[in-house]
C-alpha cells in the first residue's frame, strides 16, 4: 500500500512541475492534449542519437516539405535522404521513408493505434512505440529512453551497470505509469532528466521528485546509472579514390542499400578493414587501371563501433558509368546525399584533382 501511495504522490508531482515547467518543442502539444502521431513518430525517430537543439531544425524542415506521411512516402528516397544530411545513423532515413510507405499503403495513412501494431512498423523498435502510443494516443506505455534510464535509476536507487540494468529499469518505468496522462508522464520524465537530473551536476534542489529520491537520500545520485567499461573502437583502414574526367567530373556510386550508410553516395574505395591496405592490392579496387596519385595525410572519421582512416588517392581518366556510378561535376555534388566521412574525403581531394 505504501509502494502504491509513493508512486501516486511521485506522478502527482511529476505532472504539476511539467504543466509549469515542460519545454516548449515544436513537435509537442499543449499539457493534457494528444500530440499528432505523424509528428511524434518524426520527431522520435530524429531524436535517436541526437539532441534536441540538432533536430528542431531538421524536423521543422521536414515539416514544412512532408507536412503528413503520405507526402513523405510519396518522396524519392534520395530526396528524404539529402534532407537528413548532418542528422547521422543514415539508416534511421531511409526507415523513415519506408515507415511512412508502409503507413500510406497498408493502413491508410493512419498510425497504428496500438504498441503491437507500431512495432510491426520498419524502423520502429519498442521506445518509439511506447512514445508513439502514450504521447499520440494515450495509452499507459512506458518509452524508456537514456534520460528516463538515468531519473529512474537515481529515483530507485539502482547500483547495477548498464547495460544489464536496463530490464529492471524498463520494469521500474512501467511501474510508474499512471493512466491518467501517460503522454504527458513520459514527457515529464524526458524533461526531468534534460534539465535538471543531468548527467554529470545534478539539480537536486530544483527537482520536484527530490524529497522521495533514494539516490539523492543515499548520496549517490550523480553516480548513476552505473556503466561497464566500454571496449576501446578499433580502427579500420581504407582507400578513397577521387577519378575525374577530362570535363573536371567526378565519379561517384551508391552505397547498398542495407549496412552502413546504405544508399549513399560515394566515391570508389577499398572495403574498410582493420588491417592497413598496401599499394597493389589497394589497386585492385581503384575504377580505373591508371596512375593513381596518393595525397598526403589521412582523413577521419568516428562511427558508433570504431574510428575509420582513408587515404585518398587521386587520378585523371573517364570511362562509362557502371550500374550504381554517375559522374558528377564538383559544383553540383550538393545536390547529393552525401555522408560526412565522403565530404571529408572530397574537401581533401577536390583541393588537389590530378
């Protein structure tokens, strides 16, 4: 019984700081109203990975060019895809547009109202149904992301590491749901960890959850959730090559579509492996058997696994375009959904074309 009264006193609260102090975002609804799904589920998949004040942009950008999710799904998916240039995890975009297909074509451009049936979605994994389904459609689910992890674990007092510890946080979350409100709940806990239960200097004073904080009474709060060590990225290794025409074009191939950058542009390389590539057998990878150039100094780049070195090489020769390549003038490439780790390699090779 006191397990019960606790939990209704903590969500009590929870709800009255967020009615006064929620962020004001433009994805949201106003305190005790359902957000739109479309908006919800664009701004969640966008915030994967990446902060808020990154995203605001992008969403509102998004917005104003897919204003619903049949014109995103009616989009060519190298448009959607040049649209989320600087956003990273490109294949959160391209779910994104195969989402929204899926939603235009088989449920009539209609959300699922259900966390099963969201979940049944390309690219919607449990968090975002949960998100989906409280914030648009009130249902009691419980999205637990990085900062509800850390309210919780500080709320409860939970010294196991993550990620081991993320099942009885998830349980935890759960427990706390009410049924009245669940959206704004969730969003109340978001808030609470983006601005005031931080990560390294908790607000504990500010935090309206501060008198019933085990964390907090223990005097441990800053130090969770607590995490294993993490493993150190290795590094691989690759070769770029940058081959112009005798126009001063450049040629360029699309990625898979599944792995990495999966329907992305760039120039030919070598796969990227952990071992350094010698000259020949770096060769047999270049689109072109001709005199190849190697420019000095590396570019790099940090991916979420391992942390990549190229080298560029660059040359002079045409020939047709293959399946999957063009030739593209260097003025243009902007038009071009391009990843980062290739704008590297371009801004070191474009300065020095043989």
């Amino acid at each position: 019984m006191k397990r019960v009264s606790t939990t209704i006193k903590l969500g009590n609260r929870l709800l009255a700081w967020y009615d006064g102090q929620h962020r004001k975002l433009p994805w949201r609804a106003p305190p005790g109203e359902l957000a739109a799904p479309y908006r919800v589920w664009l701004s969640e998949i966008m915030l994967q990975q990446t902060v808020v004040k990154t995203v605001i942009p992008y969403y509102q950008h998004f917005l104003r060019r897919w204003p619903d999710v049949e014109a995103l799904a009616a989009a060519e998916l190298d448009q959607v895809l040049h649209a989320w240039q600087g956003l990273g995890y490109y294949a959160r975009a391209r779910n994104l547009h195969k989402c929204a297909q899926a939603v235009a074509a088989e449920h009539g451009g209609v959300f699922p109202g259900t966390e099963a049936g969201l979940l049944a979605l390309p690219g919607i994994g449990p968090y975002t149904a949960a998100a989906i389904a409280a914030i648009a459609y009130g249902l009691a689910a419980s999205p637990v992301d990085g900062n509800i992890e850390r309210v919780v674990a500080r709320l409860y007092g939970v010294t196991a590491a993550l990620p081991g510890a993320k099942g009885e946080l998830r349980r935890l979350a759960a427990g706390l749901t009410p049924a009245r409100r669940p959206g704004d709940h969730a969003q109340a806990l978001m808030d609470l960890g983006a601005t005031i239960c931080l990560p390294r200097q908790p607000q504990c004073g500010r935090c309206p959850l501060h008198r019933l904080c085990q964390g907090r009474q223990q005097g441990i709060a800053a130090s969770l959730p607590r995490r294993q060590a993490r493993a150190q990225r290795p590094t691989r290794y690759g070769v770029a090559f940058c081959l112009f025409d005798g126009t001063g074009r450049l040629l360029l191939r699309r990625r898979p579509e599944t792995g990495l950058l999966g329907g992305m542009m760039e120039v030919p390389s070598t796969p990227w492996r952990e071992a350094v590539w010698e000259g020949e057998e770096a060769a047999a990878f270049a689109p072109l058997a001709t005199r190849w150039r190697r420019l000095p100094g590396t570019v790099s780049h940090t991916f979420t696994h391992f942390q990549l070195a190229l080298t560029v090489q660059t040359a002079s020769g045409g020939r047709p375009a293959e399946a999957g390549e063009i030739w593209r003038a260097p003025a243009d490439l902007a038009d071009l959904a391009l990843p980062t780790v290739i704008k590297k390699v371009l801004r070191h090779g474009l300065d020095a074309p043989t």
